[in-house]
C-alpha cells in the first residue's frame, strides 16, 4: 500500500498552506468576531483553482481529483473553518452536480463563471420542517409545461446571500414521495428569489448562512439536474461527496487545534519545565496526534474511493462522523492545554472549538451518519473493501 502523495496532490497542499497561513490567517480573529465574509479572497482562491478544483479544465476548473481536493479544505480548515466551507459547499454541493448532471448548455452557462469564483454556487435542500428527514420536502416545483414554479423556503443555506447560483430541491409530485422531487439549478437574480438575515452563528461566523425564499420562482425545464424524479437521489449523492470535504474540514480544524496545542506546550512552563514534559499534557499530545492520524486515512481513503470510481458512501460517512467527533475532542483538549489562554481570542483554539461543533451538525449530522453506515452494514456492505 503506497501512502505517497503525488506530485500534483504535494504541490496543491502546499499551495493551499501558503494562502491558508500568508492570507487567511491574517485578520481571522476580526472577521470572526465581526461576522465579516472573506469576500475578498474568492477571487484569489479562483486564481488557484480552489473555486473549481474538481471540475473539469474546459469549464475553467483545476480538474484535480477528490483527494487533492480533501488536502486543500484541511489546509485551509487549519486556519479559517469559514472559509473552507464556503470552498466546500461551492464545490461539493453546487458544482459536481451540476457538471454530472446538467445539460451542456447549462454547464456553459454557470461552470465557467463559478470556477473563477466571480460566482458562487450553494445547496438548497434543508427546510424548516424538513432537516435529517430530507424526503419531507415542502418546497413545490410544480409542472407548468416548459418551465417549474418554485415555492418555498430553504433554511440553513451555506454562501445563502452571496451565491449567484442555488442547487434546489423541490417536490413535484408529493404523492410518490421522494421519487418526485427534482433538483435545479436557480439564478439568484430570478424574480421571487429572496434571502434571510444572515444567521449570527457560534462558530464559522464569517461564511455565510441564511433562508432562502423562493416565491413563484419560474425555472426553465432546461435547469433541472437529471431526469424527472431523481432529484432526491441527486441530493443523496452530493451529500455522499460533500461529506467528504466537511469530514476534511474538521479534519483541518483538529490538526490546526493539535499543532498550536503542540507548540504552546513547547514555550509554557509550570513546576519549572515546559508543559509537555508533564505527562498529563504530553499525553493529551499523544492522543491528539493518533486520532489525527487515523482521522486522516478515513478521510483520503473516502476519497480515493471516489476518486477509483468505487462505492464511497458508506466511507464517506464513516469519515464525516469519526472526523467531526475527532474534531470535537481535540479542540476542547487544545483549549484544556492553553489553559485560561485558551478561553481568549487571541489564541484562536476557542475559535477552533466552535468550528468544529458545526461538523458534527451539517451535511447530516452525526446520528444520520450512524444511520447510513448501519443501513449499509446492515444490508451486507462489505465493511472494508480492500478488493
Ligand atoms: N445515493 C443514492 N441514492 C440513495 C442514497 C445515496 N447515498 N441514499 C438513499 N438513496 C435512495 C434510496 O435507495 C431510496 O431509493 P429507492 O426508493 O429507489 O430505493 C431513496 O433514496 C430514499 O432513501 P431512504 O428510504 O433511505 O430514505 P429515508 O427517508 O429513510 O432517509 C436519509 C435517508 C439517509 C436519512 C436522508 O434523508 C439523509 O441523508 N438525511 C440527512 C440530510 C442531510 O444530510 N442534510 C444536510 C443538509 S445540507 C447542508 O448541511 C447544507 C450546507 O449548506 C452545508
């Protein structure tokens, strides 16, 4: 088993750690105070392929695999959680789907715009009524001949308010339940289409999140993803990749907690030694670096997966869950080791505690990732599938 990265695969993490530490950092602890969105870096993130990094070169995309893609939202996740996800939504739950599944004219239409980041794309599928039980759809697309009528209200929308570009899901037919929803693509200029303030959340304060409202919302028959019916299935299938990029986003925020734990443990001293010459710390140290480790092969192994053109659903939640719950734990500990520091901006690991929460909520949260992964046992999915 070959554990090397490749060429390509080094040369984006090293591109994605300088504009995480040279860029991003700077002005973090602001924007997150002040809810202040990285509007100003799309662009730049453009310029290095972020904005489009697995799509396809003749739609203006870096056409990387899923693995460079997984190592570029850690990177950048060890810095600015906020930004990574901005990456993540517009990349996993907007574009993939639309470059899988739209028509080529609608392809040319939105992919050469999105991949520069002048527009970015968001995922419409929760509702106010309707969050981990997402065939409840309430939200009508209903037939009108050469266009659907869209009605309804999205909640919890990542890039809510910048987004030029909405991947909704809409029911057509409730009486068949989840085989008539469909999936669109929906221009953020379209009459009807209205945003709610942004949310003021605990953590990732500087993406932005709101409802969005669509009322009698006219889509051409041209923007829907796939064929009549599939959209909840289309759903199903960008949450399997996004999941992906959330598992390395809070694989990114428990390196980034891990690593100033590490280096504050070098420079603080007590009982006349640095911190980590006392056991209680260095093994806190220990144990952060193992479950990172292991959090690291889940979430590359998921998307080799994807990337072989194999099964990864199942891994891909088996990563989501473990990774946010790693998350999760080595944030607190990070905290534990800075000690009062730690409770203070001005060290960034409470920051980083309050991203990592969210991991463990959206893109299915961890008890529906439970839910998929017994599911899949269940129903006798080979547990790992070395063949
Ligand atoms: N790929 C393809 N098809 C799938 C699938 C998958 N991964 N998972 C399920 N399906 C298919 C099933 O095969 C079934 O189809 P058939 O009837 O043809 O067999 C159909 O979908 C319905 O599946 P289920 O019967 O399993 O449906 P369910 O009601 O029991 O729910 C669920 C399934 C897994 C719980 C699903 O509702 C789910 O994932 N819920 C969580 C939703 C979620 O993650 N929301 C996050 C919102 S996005 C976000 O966070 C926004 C953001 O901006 C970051």
């Amino acid at each position: 088993m070959d554990f090397t990265l490749s060429e390509e695969q080094l040369m984006i993490q090293s591109a994605a750690r300088d504009f995480a530490q040279n860029v991003l950092k700077e002005g973090v602890i602001e924007r997150d105070r002040d809810m202040v969105h990285p509007t100003e870096f799309i662009a730049q993130m453009g310029d290095l392929g972020f904005m489009g990094l697995m799509t396809d070169e003749k739609y203006g995309g870096a056409g990387m695999d899923t693995l460079s893609y997984a190592i570029a939202i850690e990177e950048l996740s060890k810095v600015d959680a906020s930004t990574s996800v901005i990456m993540s939504a517009h990349n996993s739950l907007a574009l993939w789907g639309i470059e899988k599944y739209g028509e080529e004219e609608l392809k040319q239409k939105y992919l050469p715009k999105m991949t520069t980041g002048e527009m970015i794309g968001a995922f419409c599928l929760s509702e106010p009524e309707a969050g981990s039980d997402a065939t409840s759809q309430q939200t009508s697309a209903i037939d009108k001949g050469d266009h659907y009528l869209i009605n309804g209200t999205k909640n919890w929308i990542t890039n809510g308010k910048k987004a030029g570009a909405y991947v909704v899901i809409a029911q057509t037919n409730p009486e068949i339940r989840h085989k008539g929803i469909n999936a669109f693509v929906v221009d953020a200029t379209a009459d009807g289409v209205t945003t709610g303030v942004k949310e003021d959340k605990l953590g990732i304060r500087s993406s932005d999140t709101s409802s969005v409202m669509f009322q009698d919302v006219k889509v051409p028959k041209g923007n829907r993803l796939g064929p009549e019916g599939f959209g909840f299935k289309y759903a199903m299938q960008t949450l399997d990749g996004g999941r992906i990029g959330i598992a390395a986003q809070a694989l990114g925020i428990a390196c980034g907690a891990y690593e100033l734990a590490l280096d504050y443990s070098h420079q603080r001293r007590a009982f006349g030694k640095p911190i980590n010459n006392h056991q209680a710390i260095a093994f806190k140290l220990a144990d952060m670096a193992m479950e990172i480790e292991a959090t690291r092969m889940l979430v590359y192994r998921a998307a080799w997966l994807k990337d072989q053109g194999r099964e990864y659903a199942q891994a891909a939640a088996m990563a989501k869950l473990f990774a946010s719950e790693v998350a999760m734990k080595a944030t607190v500990e990070a905290v534990q080791v800075h000690g009062g520091y730690g409770y203070v901006k001005e060290y960034h690991v409470e920051r980083l505690m309050r991203d990592a929460k969210i991991t463990q909520i959206y893109e299915g949260t961890s008890e529906i990732q439970r839910l998929v992964i017994s599911r899949n046992i269940i129903k006798g999915s080979t547990y790992i599938d070395m063949a």
